[in-house]
C-alpha cells in the first residue's frame, strides 16, 4: 500500500461571501495558515462567477454575458476585461498577504467539461454539443491555465501551489443530462475515454499536484483516478456505499480526500470530532489503517462558501481547521 505524503489538514473550496479582495485574501491565509488559496467572489457579479472567473483565463478565445449566460465572442469585450480585472485584484490581494510565505497554495478554474457544458456557442447551443468547439476550448484553458499559474508562481515563488479543476458538471456529462438551449432535450452523454483525455490535457499544463472538485452527487472517482488526480474534493453527505470499493481503491493507490464534512451555508456547527465522525465510520468499513488517517484526508466545507453569511464562512473555516486536529488527534 502506498502511504501518500501528507498535506495540509484543512483547506476551504474556493468562493466566499463579499466583494471585498483583500478581506477574502486575510480570511483564507488567516484560517488556513499552510494550505490558504486564492478566493473566489462572485456576488462582484458576472466576470466573479465560476465560469466568468475561467472564461477571463483562456487564450484567444473571448465570451461575452447574454442573458441565457456566457457565450463565445469575436474579441475580448466588457465582460471579459471585467473577469481579467477582478482576477488581477485577487492576485494582487492574495501577493499582500502572503509576503515570504512557503508552502501550499490552492487555485480553482472551472475543469474542461463544466466549462464546454456552461459556454454557448454563437448560436446557444453548449460547446459540449460540438466536439470540435469542446477540443478548442480545451486547448484553450490549457494555454491559459499554463500562463495563469505562471503568474501565481511569480507572485508567490515559494508557494507549492496546488491546482482545483471545479467540475460539477462532470456526472451530467459522463450520463448525458446536461439540458440543451431549449431546455426541452439532453446533450448525448460524452465517452468516458475522451472526458478522462481532455481531463489528462489540463492536467499536464501543472507540474504540482491537481485536484478535482465537484458537490454533485456520484462523483466518479474511478475515472478521475485513471485521469490521474492526486486528490478528489467532495460533498462528504452525498457518498453512498456503493462508492466504498472505489474509494478504498483510491486511498490505496495514494489519491487524497478532500472530504466536505462542514456545510456550506449557515447551520448549526456541531463539536469539531461530530463533524469528522463519519470520516472514521467510512475508515473502519474500509478496512484502513488509522494511521493513514489523516495523511489521506484534508477535511473542507462542503461546497463553496458564497452563499453564506461572512460571519458563518470565518466560523466554518476555523471549523474545518479544529475537526482536522481532532481528526489527527484520535483518528480511532
């Protein structure tokens, strides 16, 4: 069995609530300390959004917000300089506060198939619907993923920086349920060679370590583990039994759980062991060494935190710090 090399015990998904750079960035290096990353804030509007935020990344190819979403352009327009704007200032913010920082460092873009499912084409119609435009718009994030982690590293040169590929819309894909224009029928279902081949495209782009996330249910570990993450994020509520043979394979070969244990709007937050209790019940069905425990898992909220209060979100990330000691602490 290969024990993986440990990372940081706690981390946060990605989005917070606010429009504020500089207070997400003091949130995230102040509650996670050796595992900040570079927030996300979308209630700053179009541009701030998951797909918007991403869209602003891609090399030569634009988009513009109709009022059905995003959708391809000629040039680069408002819409897309917004998108680049925020995306400096977040840097910008993220580069103040963590002067001589060493160590890990997340990022999140939307992955490939989320995006080609989110980005219409001129006439409406999904990128996903055209292999054509989906192999461009790979070929596209690559490039300017490859450019953006560049940047990061420059900012923060002592950062091992960890690259997020969001991808909730990767289930409906693979099971052919992403909605077309009209709304009234479903884009064939993608082959899962081909989605694990476009996954494999931008994972090549990063010499670090990659994650995938997605909070959607049936999240299919066993493809991401044949694309090659070294980690999966995910809504811990949402595993069923029939994801216990995958997931011990997982940990087995040395991917790593991000396990979404905390919620990620405002609830009642239990004693920091209740909320990782369900981590150790998933272990001794699994059959796996208490001592792997915590190396294999990096417990996070559930989902992203832009739906929540600000007040909630700073709670939910100290939550997650404390389970992740109480975790490591008695992992029996």
């Amino acid at each position: 069995m290969t024990e993986p090399t440990p990372w940081p015990a706690a981390t946060a998904i990605g989005s917070l609530p606010g429009t504020d750079a500089r207070e997400a960035a003091k949130s995230t290096t102040g509650s996670f300390e050796d595992f900040p990353y570079l927030a996300e804030l979308p209630a700053r509007g179009p541009g701030a959004d998951m797909t918007g935020r991403t869209i602003g990344l891609l090399a030569e190819l634009y988009a513009h917000v109709e009022p059905s979403g995003w959708r391809i352009s000629d040039r680069p327009g408002r819409d897309t300089r917004r998108a680049r704007s925020w995306m400096g200032e977040d840097l910008d913010a993220l580069e103040e506060f963590t002067q001589g920082y060493e160590g890990f460092l997340k990022v999140q873009v939307t992955g490939p198939w989320t995006l080609a499912a989110a980005l219409e084409l001129r006439g409406g119609e999904a990128a996903l619907s055209d292999s054509g435009a989906t192999r461009d718009l790979t070929a596209s994030l690559a490039e300017g993923l490859r450019s953006h982690l560049a940047e990061v590293r420059r900012r923060i040169p002592g950062a091992r920086v960890v690259l997020q590929l969001d991808e909730p819309s990767l289930t409906a894909v693979l099971s052919g349920r992403v909605r077309s224009a009209s709304g009234y029928r479903t884009y064939r279902a993608v082959d899962r060679q081909l989605v694990e081949s476009g996954l494999r495209e931008i994972f090549a782009v990063h010499d670090g370590p990659v994650l995938v996330h997605s909070c959607a249910p049936d999240v299919p570990f066993a493809l991401l583990r044949r694309a090659g993450v070294d980690a999966v994020s995910f809504d811990f509520s949402l595993l069923t039994e029939r994801d216990d043979e995958v997931l011990g394979e997982a940990v087995e070969s040395g991917t790593r759980l991000l396990t979404g244990v905390v919620p990620g709007t405002d609830s009642p937050l239990s004693d920091p062991a209740g909320s990782v209790m369900g981590v150790r019940a998933l272990w001794r069905r699994l059959g796996l060494s208490p001592a792997i425990l915590s190396q294999a898992v990096v417990v996070t909220p559930s989902c992203g935190l832009a739906g929540a209060s600000p007040a909630y979100a700073r709670a939910a990330m100290a939550h997650c710090a404390r389970a992740a000691r109480s975790l490591a602490d008695h992992p029996e």
